[in-house]
C-alpha cells in the first residue's frame, strides 16, 4: 500500500478538526435560535394573555359571552389572527374561546391548569393536536381578582409554531449547504497550506537524497527562520560535518595502513630480486632471508595492532578485569627493559612506591607500559636517562613514564595518540615504528577508566603520565572512543 503523504495526513487532520468545530457552531447556532424564538413567541402569548386577564372578558370565567370575539377585536384594536384564546374557570372548564378552537379539538391539561391554580404561576406548554402537523404554544396565565390576590380562573393563548419551525428548516438548508462548501475550501486551503508548510521539507530529502561519498562536502541550504525546519536542516548539516569528517578518517586510515604495509613489503620483494639475480653465497642468502623475516616481523607487528584496535572498535575486545599488583607489574617490566637500556646506553631508574591494587586486564595493562616505556627508548638517545614512578594519588594511582630524549613538538601533542601518527615519521620508521602505538595506550587506559597526559619539551624530553583509577569497576564500554574517529 502507498504510504499516505504527510500533506495529506495534515489536511484530513485538519479538515475532520474543522468540520467537528463547525459542527459544534452550528449545532449550537440552530440550539440558541431555536430558544431565542420560542422565548419571543412565549413573551408576545403573555403580553395577550396579560392584556385579556385584565378585562371584562375574565370577570366571570363561565359566563359564555357571545360575542366573545368582537369583544378580542375591541381589546386589541384588530383580529387577533391565528391565535387560540381561551378562559378556563378552576377546574379547568371553558368558559369563552375563539372560533377557531372550535374545530380543532384541543383538550384542556387540566392537571396544569390546576397546577396554575394553586400556584398562580404562568405555565407555558406545546401541544401537538391531532390531525395538526404543527404544534401549538399555549401560555397558562392566571387570572388574579385585583382585591383578594385569588386565582379566579385561567386565560389560555395559544400560536402555531409554525414561524419558528420554518425558520429553523431554513436554519438546517443554510448549514447543509454551507457546510459541505466551507469544508471543501478549508480541505482546499488546508491542502495548499500543508503543502506550503512541508516544501522545505522536500527540499531538504531531495538535496539529502543525491548526497553520496563522492559529494560529502555538499550541504542543505539553511532556512533563514530558525524554526523547527531551520533546525533540522542545521542538524543535517552536523551529521553531514561529522560523516564527512570520519569518512576523511577512514580513507586516510585506509590509505595509512596500506602504506605502512607496503613499505616492508617493497623492501621485502627488493631484496628477494637482488638475490634471485645470480648465484649468492649462503651468507648473503641467510642475511636476505634474516632481513626478510624483519620486515615479516614487522608486518605481524602492525597487522596484530590493526586487529587489536578494529576489535576494540567493535567492541569486541574482551578484557578480564582482576586485581592487579602494579607494583610488581613494573618492577618485572623494568628488569627486562634493562637489558634493553643497557644496548642503548640510556639510563633507566625507578621510584616504586607500594600502590592499592587495582583492577584491571593484567595482559592489557602490560602492553600499555610496554609501549609507553618502548618509546621512551626509542626515542631518547644515549646517553640520556628514563625514569618510572608509581604513586598513590587521589582515588587511584599514577604510572609515570619520563625520559630525557627528543621531545614532541607542541603542535604534534595532541595527535600523537591518532592511529598512523608519527611526530617525525622517518626517525620513527627508521626505529621501526608504525605510530599505533600510543592509540593502543589511549584504548587501555580509557577502557580502564583512566587518563593519560603528556607534557613534552622538544630536545629536553617527555613525561607521560596515567592515571588509573583504584576500587572495582567495569570496563569502559565508550573504550572505542580512541576509535579512528576520536
Ligand atoms: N617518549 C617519546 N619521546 C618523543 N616522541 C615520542 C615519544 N613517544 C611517542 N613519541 C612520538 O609520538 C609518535 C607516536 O607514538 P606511537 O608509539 O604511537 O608510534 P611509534 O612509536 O612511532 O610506533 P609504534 O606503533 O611502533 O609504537 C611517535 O612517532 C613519536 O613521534
Ligand atoms: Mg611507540
């Protein structure tokens, strides 16, 4: 089924509130009209019914006055046309009438008229006699003798509803007719209006749908109005920003990781041409084959990374929190790095402090100062000095690596911890470096729920220092944040 558009949606919301509203005016129109006619037909029966009450006609109720219609037309000056005139004595029997009651049997509610008596208030009624398609007012007016304040009898006036039902037909033509045409202009109105409302809307998902990679840099034009639509548009163009920004980062990724792994691979095919030229002696066999392993070695270092940060990316690197002693942690890293210290001729000291256990991945936590304390050899010379701490501080512990070696340029700090980065690349590489280092660093501490921070003077040295928080807790789940698109 085709879905149904929201112009449409809107105009019939639109039209079925519209025609509710209307219903309800004009339901109330035909309701106040109705009773504004009836009181005014009530009000002209007892201004007749007052007037005759008060004359000769009601002195005595049963006496029959012939003439009682000559009489009327002297009271009131004329004939009173159409009109139903009648005096009843207490118990409700006739005493004068018009002749036009006559032929039309219309009984006498003497249980009212009764109550009329007792009372002495005016009751107004509707009959409906038979053989009559028109009802008929009545207004029962007492008639008071003026010296004993007693209800002498009752003067009954009578008009056809006749005026007010045709006015009230008319009433209902007007709102059949008006009614359907004022609700096909709004439908009409409303349809334009929606439409009106929603073009920008349109425009925003065709400028949306014809974005693609190659034309991520394009944007939706912001209305000027910062309404709703002014808002979603600036909100597309964020998402739009941000996707581009991280499809930037990928293809560089890519582009990085390709790069990183061909190196090796053309020193690799180099050497193999070199030495499937001629005949070589086994020496020069065994050292093409030793600095094929190398670069071999080097590809699985960098390949073992990538597998290790895209997992991490997924989320699916799983690390096994327990106690961890770092105190004994860096003191076993610190006697196996001093062999390393020693080749290069680099100073390594210590202060140890006794921390609070922590909880984190044993393996993890090892990598991290592995790399940490990887690159503050590689990158100081000899001679120079690297000193490890660890301290207790507020809520957890602080691992501190210091060197005395190159330094970081201020403006390479902040991306030294971005996938493929590499402050100087050709000293790095030439030390066989692939900058995917310090972004494993940022994952483990931040899946730890720590911080790490560097402070760096170019030809002076660098301090990096993390800090890991003690007490239990979980892993990270926003450990991807070091993702390609940190
Ligand atoms: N202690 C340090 N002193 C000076 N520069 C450093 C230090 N540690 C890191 N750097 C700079 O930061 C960059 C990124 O370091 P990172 O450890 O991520 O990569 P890498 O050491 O080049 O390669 P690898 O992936 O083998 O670790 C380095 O290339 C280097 O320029
Ligand atoms: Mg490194």
């Amino acid at each position: 089924m085709k879905p149904v558009s929201i112009r449409v949606k809107l105009t019939a919301w639109y039209v079925l509130v519209f025609s509710v509203v209307l219903a309800c005016f004009c339901v109330s129109i035909y309701v106040m009209m109705e009773r504004k006619l009836l009181r005014s037909v009530d009000h002209r029966l007892q201004t007749m019914a007052e007037l005759i009450s008060k004359t000769e006609l009601c002195v005595v109720p049963n006496f029959l006055p012939p003439d009682f219609e000559r009489r009327l037309n002297r009271i009131f000056g004329t004939r009173p046309v159409g009109k139903f005139i009648r005096v009843l004595d207490l118990s409700g029997e006739i005493g004068s009438r018009t002749d036009n009651l006559d032929d039309t049997k219309i009984p006498v509610n003497k249980k009212l008229v009764r109550e009329v008596v007792s009372t002495g208030k005016i009751i107004f009624e509707t009959q409906y006699p038979l053989g009559r398609d028109m009802p008929i007012r009545f207004i029962n007016f007492p008639v008071v003798d003026f010296r004993s304040h007693k209800v002498r009898g009752v003067v009954q006036v009578g008009t056809s509803l006749e005026f007010v039902r045709e006015s009230m037909r008319n009433l209902l033509v007007v709102f059949f007719v008006l009614g359907p045409s004022l609700l096909f202009v709004a439908a009409v109105v409303g349809f334009f209006l929606a439409g009106k409302a929603l073009k920008p809307i349109r425009e925003i998902s065709q400028t949306t749908r014809h974005i693609t990679v190659n034309n991520l840099d394009e944007r939706i034009t912001v209305p000027v109005t910062r309404d709703d639509i002014g808002q979603l548009a600036a909100t597309i163009n964020g998402m739009l920003d941000r996707l581009s920004l991280s499809f930037q980062k990928i293809t560089q990724f890519t582009a990085d990781a390709s790069h990183e792994l061909r190196t090796p691979l053309t020193i690799m095919q180099g050497e193999l041409e070199i030495a499937l030229r001629g005949e070589r002696s086994v020496d020069e066999y065994l050292e093409t084959l030793g600095s094929c392993l190398e670069e071999v070695e080097r590809m699985a270092t960098i390949v073992n990374d990538l597998l290790l940060l895209s997992k991490s990316d997924m989320g699916q690197e799983v690390l096994n929190f327990e106690p961890v002693d770092m105190q004994l942690m860096v003191n076993n890293l610190l006697s196996h790095f001093q062999i390393l210290a020693d080749e290069h001729q680099i100073n390594l000291g210590s202060d140890v402090d006794e921390v609070e256990t922590i909880y984190g991945d044993q393996l993890r936590l090892r990598q991290m100062l592995v790399n940490l304390l990887s690159n503050a050899i590689r990158y100081t010379p000899a001679g120079g000095r690297i000193r490890v701490s660890l301290k207790n501080v507020e809520n957890g512990i602080e691992v501190a690596v210091a060197d005395t070696g190159i330094g970081i340029p201020e403006d390479a700090i902040p991306r030294i911890f971005d996938r493929f980065y590499r402050a100087d690349k050709a000293r790095s590489r030439q030390y066989g470096g692939s900058g995917l280092g310090l972004s494993i660093v940022k994952w483990i501490v931040e899946a730890h729920n720590g911080s790490i921070s560097v402070d760096s003077i170019v030809g002076e040295g660098s301090v990096f220092r993390v800090f890991l928080p003690t007490g239990e807790h979980e892993p990270a789940g926003g450990a991807s944040s070091m993702s390609i698109v940190s």
